[in-house]
C-alpha cells in the first residue's frame, strides 16, 4: 500500500511555527498579522472554506477582517471594499473567496488587490515573479503540495511529472513550481489525446480537474506518487453523501508508492499556507525576521 501523504499533520505542524513565530514578534510590532477574506453572496461551500480559515487564524494568532456582501453586491462595491483593505493598515493579507456571483468579474477583482497582500498569491505579478524565479507570495494550493511532496522524500529533479487539470488556482502555477524544481513538467487536459497514455508516464501525478474519480488505477504507473486536489461530494446507493477525489483512492493507493487522502490530504495545507503568506506579508510590511519555512 501507498505511503499516506498526511495534509492535515504536516499543516498543523506548520500552523504550530507560525504560532510561535507571531506570539515572538508581536511585541515589537504592537499588533498582530491581519488577514481579511472577502465572500460575495451565500455559496454553502465557500462559507464552510472560510470558517475554517477564519478558525485557523485563531488558532495562531492571526487578526480576521472578515467581509461578507450580499450576491447582488455590484462590481463597484467589492471593488471599493478591496481597495479599502488595500490601504488598511493593520490588513496584511487580503483573500477574494471564489466563486465570485456570474455577474462579477472575478479577473479584475483578484487584480485590483494589493500584490504585497495577495495572499492567495494569484496577483499577475506574484504570478509572474513565480515564473520568472524571483520572490512573492506564491498560489496556495501548489504551494501546499510543493511541501508534502518535500516532507514526503520525493526525489522531483529528472522526474516526470503529469499535471491534469490548466486552471490558473493550481495546473498553472504548479507546472512552474515543479519546473523550478527541475521535474519535466506535462500538463494534460480535456483536450488532451490518450489521456491515460499520458498520465501513466508520470512518476509525479497531480489531478485537480473536479470530476469524481476519474483516474483509476490503469491510468496510473505503478509507484508513482499520486497527488489528489479534488473535492467532490458524491451520494451513495444509502443516500448519504460523501466526499471523494479525482482519484478512485483504493484502486489507486494499491499501486502507488504514495498518496494524498481526500480529505486530509490537499485541503489543510492550502489553508496552511495562506497563513504562511499572510505571516509572510506581515514580516515584510513591518520589516521584521521573517518566518520560518513551511516544512524542516
């Protein structure tokens, strides 16, 4: 059986140094880090997304701002209310919660934040200053998985690595975070011929394409790790619903020399590092030791 890719340990452990990192600096300071989450409308799924956040900035010292308008809001009233936040003081990371209602325009709203408080890190500039290699506040989710996969022992240099699924949230940006750790970086897609040809050559296989277990164990090459960002929530013959990943995790795990649960896997270490970033940001505004990195 697979080796088990624990999301939720290594973010707690995470969770932990960041703690103890703002309960240190602080005081020199004279306030904590403050992270401000935006929500438009009532989408049950984005309100639980951010009540865990909300709870984990409790939990390690972090100052919530949270902001919650109405599904109606007009573009120019959450437009207003970012860049109120941009000029906030005690604000040092701001998150657009998505999806944003159809008639907003959800580009132009994660522009208009401040790139320094991007902390979801999907500002076109710490976009770019990923691809170009330099420093930022990097995309959430890639950025979890790049730790698991370092905790882990995987070996990604030389490696091949299958990214299915282009979205600008997780494909994109993970293609460059692997090739900045030189993997050889495919990304496959709806498009994309033979699929399970493809996906079976990667040593390294990320699926975050939002359909419930798709891949299967043919599609996949006997240990490979496996890195699963799907949440799906099914029902079952009984009625009940569950949640499930892009990948059929039993079948899957039999073959793979490791693997992310869903959930417990993903989903932690995105929240993990949006309070990274938001610690991240806050060290730089103040000018004070930043923190440690995510993982030893």
């Amino acid at each position: 059986m697979a080796q088990i890719l624990d999301g939720k340990s290594l973010a707690q452990q995470v969770q932990t140094q960041l703690k103890q990192h703002i309960t240190a600096i602080t005081p020199t300071v004279g306030r904590s880090p403050g992270l401000a989450v935006v929500m438009v409308g009532d989408n049950p799924a984005s309100a639980a997304y951010v009540r865990n956040k909300e709870r984990a900035c409790d939990r390690i010292g972090i100052t919530s701002f949270g902001r919650h308008l109405p599904a109606d809001a007009p573009q120019s009233e959450v437009l207003n209310l970012i860049e109120s936040l941009n000029g906030d003081p005690r604000v040092d990371g701001i998150l657009l919660q998505l999806p944003v209602p159809d008639h907003l325009d959800a580009v132009a709203l994660l522009n208009s934040i401040d790139p320094d408080k991007d902390a979801d890190g999907l500002h076109p500039i710490n976009l770019g200053r990923l691809l170009r290699g330099e420093p930022g506040l990097r995309s959430c989710t890639p950025l979890g998985i790049m730790q698991l996969l370092k905790t882990s022992g995987t070996e990604l240099a030389g490696k091949s690595a299958v990214i299915l699924g282009r979205s600008i949230l997780v494909g994109k940006p993970m293609a460059l975070m692997l090739l900045e750790a030189n993997a050889t970086v495919t990304i496959a897609h709806s498009r994309t011929a033979d699929l399970a040809a493809v996906t079976r050559s990667a040593d390294i296989l990320v699926a975050a394409i939002g359909r419930p277990e798709l891949i299967t164990a043919d599609q996949v090459k006997p240990g490979a790790v496996v890195i699963d960002v799907g949440i799906n929530r099914v029902v079952g013959a009984d009625g009940k619903g569950r949640l499930v990943g892009d990948v059929a995790y039993d079948a899957v795990a039999a073959i793979a020399a490791a693997i992310t649960p869903v959930p417990g896997g993903v989903g932690p270490m995105t929240v993990a590092m949006l309070m990274h970033n938001t610690v991240l940001s806050y060290c730089g505004r103040t000018q004070t030791q930043l923190p440690p990195a995510p993982c030893p």
